[in-house]
C-alpha cells in the first residue's frame, strides 16, 4: 500500500470528523431550546393551575415558555410581576 493513500484516508477521516463537529453544535443548541421551552410550558402550566385560585393567568406562548425555561425561578418571577403590573 502506497504513503499517499494512507495520507489521503487519514485527511479524509479528520475531514469527516471536522464536519461532523461543526455540524453536531447548532443540534445541541437546537435541543437545549427546545427543551428549555417545553419546561417551561410545564412551569407556567403549574403557575397557572395555583394561580386559578387567585384568578390569576399568564399567557402560555413561545416567549413566555422560553422566559420561564431558560431561567426558571427568575423568569417566573418576571412573569408574574410582568402580569400583575400590567393589568
């Protein structure tokens, strides 16, 4: 077997390993999103059961749940002093 086909398999496998890389990081960015809006659909869907006592209700839609997934306790908390001060 010749040195060049050894070098040029090589080349090709640190390319295909450099691809797969570059092109796994927006996935992972994709599903911390996508799980962070689906806890917090989750999160506000509590809220909104314990505040039905109170009358109370904050919107349920994507900015809202991605407030309350990407940062749970103070994006809840901004919420609701979001809905209390506005009405």
């Amino acid at each position: 077997m010749d040195w060049t086909m050894v070098a040029l398999g090589a080349v090709g496998l640190l390319g295909l390993y450099l691809m797969g890389s570059a092109l796994i990081a927006p996935f992972r960015l994709l599903l911390r999103l996508a799980v962070a809006i689906v806890l917090g659909g989750v999160l506000l869907a509590v809220v909104n059961l314990a505040g039905a006592v109170f009358h109370f209700h904050i919107a349920i839609n994507p900015v809202t749940m991605l407030a309350a997934g990407a940062y749970p306790v103070p994006g809840l908390l901004l919420l609701t002093l979001l809905t209390i001060f506005a009405v």
